[in-house]
C-alpha cells in the first residue's frame, strides 16, 4: 500500500478513483467530494461546486466510502482486495438492504 491515510483510502488510490468513476457511470452523476470530505459539507446535501446531493446520492456515497474502508482492510490485513464489480454490489446491497430496514420500522 503506498499510502495510509483517509485522503489515500477514499480518493487518491487508483482503486477509488476508478471506483468513483464506475459510480458516476452507473448513476450518472459527477462526484467531486474531496475538498468538501473533511468539513462534512457534502453531508448536508451541499458541495463547493453547488452540487446538491438528495439522500440517494448521499447514501451512495456513505456506504460507498463504507465498503472502500472495508476493502482497505482486507487488503491490508488478509491480502485480499475485492473487484470493482463486487464492491459496487456490496453497496447496492446495503442500501437495499437498509431501504427494507426503513421500510419495515414505518411499518411497525
């Protein structure tokens, strides 16, 4: 790894950054959340270039900076690095699955 830090992991690594591009593709949106990242401006739907992200968008990107975390760990500690593919049905799964958690409280 070359690298051990937050601005490494989540946005200069080659892994994220193709990873940020597959998410823009798939959801047709253009990520420019670094600068914004550490002030936590992006979080309140917000970002530098006036991007206004809903709460898909910020769910995306949440549970993606998640899994990228994860994936840093299992390489860092097994060697095992998950591909780009797999990441990315990681995340739509654990938005799905936390949608279906919602879901079910507004029900009870």
């Amino acid at each position: 790894m070359d690298e051990d830090n937050a601005n490494h992991i989540f946005f200069d690594c080659a892994y994220a950054k193709l990873y940020k591009e597959k998410i823009e593709k798939e959801f047709s949106i253009k990520l420019n959340i670094k600068d914004d990242w550490f002030n936590g401006s992006w979080l309140q739907g917000k970002v530098s270039n006036n991007v206004k992200f809903n709460n898909w968008s910020k769910e995306v990107i949440a549970v993606s900076l998640w899994q990228l975390w994860k994936n840093r760990n299992s390489c860092y500690f097994n060697g095992k690095k998950m591909g780009l593919n797999t990441l990315f049905c990681r995340v739509m799964a654990d938005i799905l699955w936390t949608s279906i958690n919602k879901a079910d409280e507004k029900r009870k």
